[in-house]
C-alpha cells in the first residue's frame, strides 16, 4: 500500500459530515501567470506526446499561457491524499474516495466559478456532486469519470466473455479448461472493499446491503470474507496501470478489474484483451480537479482548470483513457474520441454505477464501518489476514 489514512482525517471527515467545517475564502480574480503549474493525477490523465503524438493537451496549453506544467503521477487516491497532505503541488486529479477527505483535511480551497468561464458548459449531473460539493460549496472541476471494469482475455474466454465478476471472486475453471488461481487479480486500495460488497448485493440479498460504501459490521465482515477468499487467487494486487498492463501481456493474468485505459492500450498494441460490465455492476470514479490550499501557482492553476474543460481537452484525454467527458460538448466533433465514444465509454451508464466516495462511521442507514477501517483491514487481507 502507497500511504495510509491518518487518524486526523477521519476525524475530519466526522466534522464535515456534522455540517460544522466552514469553507474557507476562495480567490477573488486572477493575475498574471507564475510560469508553472504542478498537478497530482492518475496515470495518462495528463499527456503531452511523449506516448503518442496524437495525445498532447500540454503544450498549446503551455504556448498559450507560459505556465509550464509538471505532473507527479500517483496510483491510489491514498498516495494522491499523502502528496497533498505534503504539500508543494497546485492541483490534483482526485476521485471521490479521496476528494473528500482533501475537503475535510483542510487540503485544498473553493472553486470561485466565476472565474472559469467554461462552468457553465459542465454536464448538470457533475455540477453540483457531493463529492466536490459541501453546503453549495465547490472544491474543484469536474475533469473526467468512468466505470471499473472487468478486463479479460479473449483467448481464455473465447467468443462468450464473462458475464460475472465470479472469475475473481471464486474459485473456477476457465474456458480454456485451466483454474483462475493464480491468473487474476484485484485493486490494490481499500476503496476495492466496495467491489466486494457489490458482488454480495446480488449473490447475498440476504445481507440487506444496498449501499456499497455503507457497511454495517455484518456486511463489512462478510466483504472481507469474500476477500480473503479471493487472495487465495490473485496472482499480484495492482495499481500500477502499466505493471497490470505488462502482467497480461507476459505473465499469464488473464482477469481482472482495471479501467478502460489499460484496456485500450492493450488493444491498440494487438493484445487479445477485452471489457465488459458484470452483471453483479460496477463501481467507478469521477475525477475533480482540486486546487491545494497553499498552491504556489493558483493564477496558472486556474488557467489550467479552464484549459481542461475545454471539448478538445475532455474529448482528446477520454479517447485516450476510454473515460466519458464531464463537458458533453466534446461528444461531438472530437477527432480522437469520435462521435460514438461517447456512448462507447458509457455516457449512459452515468446512474449505473457505484462512483468512489468516502465511507464514514456515520451514514444514512445509521452507523457504518469508517474507512480508516477498510484501510487497516484491506491491508491485512493482502498480507494474509
């Protein structure tokens, strides 16, 4: 595990959730530009050519601006919190198991809309979200969102892909006549719980669970039940896109949870890799461009939030990560994205999936398992606990 919860942010996040933490003053008008710009994000979220030339929403942005960016790239929503808990960086692309935790640590400041003129072009169902939105206060720019999905071998699974996420959660022969221990694997962060109890939604009724991410202690113990089973399986718990990546392609893991962009660059490179949606459904992220609180450059850091809704930006990053643009603008007329990408990466799915939030101790069915616990316990699971 890249970083671990510390006991302060829990705390916190029981304030916020009390109504009791008060906003702090969001900037009024911008300046002139610092000349740089530093950014915390997920994997391919900022490209400027290096991979493929066809990808750079970098450098007209640095052209237009004179703001150089740097990315520091992380790969769990804790390592993000851990960085911005450090501090020295301008923004971050954070999900909704992190976003607001960065709210309730005091990490990162409010949004002033009025001076990003793009706003108003923002999807409705993203405008106002609560996992950037407290009491009509906005932490941050929606960026991107999609889905978790089920990766899995064509060659394994022949013409009939699976239809559960059963290939990782039990133990099985494969179509191709060989057991799945050891060839699948599993999300290397405690937000991967809620995988966990989404699958016991459907095969467990009995549970009453209807919220993944608000777990009585019943539930909780039976998802983690269904983990340590499953690490009886997994061959290695990923969060390195680019290991996983690698581990289909040379070492013989033939299943898995992963996100749309290790499945297009798998596929644009020939592997014989596909997705689908499980039956059981899916869990997901929708991603927030957050300013820190003691960002050093905010001038260029809010040029770059204006930059990334722009539809060449959301249309040019969700073709290359298979994400769905938080600007529906760019679902039509994207070069990259293509008219029907949109609809590919699951524009419609936006009420079907289970998006990443934080889970805290008080929720609406009553008392749940707080996340400092799937912290402390998802890393026992690994270790074989």
């Amino acid at each position: 595990m890249k970083s671990i919860l510390r006991t302060g942010t829990a705390l916190s996040i029981a304030v916020l959730f009390s109504g009791q933490v008060m906003a702090q003053e969001m900037l009024q008008a911008l300046g002139a530009g610092e000349g740089q710009v530093s950014i915390v994000a997920w994997a391919g979220y900022i490209e400027r050519g290096e991979t493929d030339p066809a990808y750079d929403w970098v450098t007209s942005f640095e052209a237009d601006t004179g703001c150089k960016v740097s990315v520091k790239t992380a790969a769990t929503s804790d390592e993000m919190v851990a960085l911005m808990n450090e501090g020295g960086f301008d923004l971050v692309t954070a999900s909704g198991d992190a976003s607001l935790r960065l709210i309730a640590g005091d990490r990162v400041q409010p949004i002033n809309t009025a001076l990003i003129p793009s706003w108003s072009t923002i999807d409705e169902r993203l405008q106002n979200a609560p996992w950037h939105t407290v009491d009509g206060v906005h932490y941050g720019t929606p960026y991107v969102w999609g889905a978790n999905v089920l990766m899995y071998n064509t060659e394994v699974f022949g013409d009939t892909p699976p239809t559960s996420w059963n290939v990782v959660f039990e133990e099985m022969t494969l179509p191709d006549g060989q057991s799945n221990k050891g060839r699948v694997q599993a999300y290397d962060g405690p937000i991967y719980v809620a995988d966990a109890a989404l699958y016991l939604m459907k095969h467990q009724p009995e549970l009453g669970i209807t919220d993944p991410y608000e777990l009585n202690e019943d539930q909780y113990k039976a998802a983690l039940d269904l983990l340590r089973v499953q690490r009886t399986l997994v061959g290695r718990y990923w969060h390195d896109a680019f290991i996983q990546m690698d581990d289909f392609t040379n070492e013989g893991v033939v299943a898995s949870s992963s996100w749309p962009f290790q499945v297009n660059v798998l596929k644009a490179g020939g592997a014989p890799v596909a997705s689908t949606f499980p039956e059981e459904g899916i869990t997901g992220w929708a991603d927030t461009t957050m300013l820190h609180v003691d960002s050093p450059n905010p001038n260029c850091a809010y040029m770059w939030m204006e930059h990334s809704l722009s539809p060449k930006v959301q249309g040019d990053v969700s073709a290359w990560f298979g994400t769905v643009p938080s600007v529906p603008a760019a679902c039509t007329g994207n070069e990259l994205l293509g008219d029907a990408g949109c609809a590919t990466n699951g524009y419609e799915n936006f009420d079907k999936i289970k998006f990443w939030r934080t889970p805290t101790a008080q929720c609406s069915t009553g008392e749940c398992v707080p996340y400092y616990r799937w912290v402390s316990d998802y890393v026992g699971v690994i270790g074989g606990r």
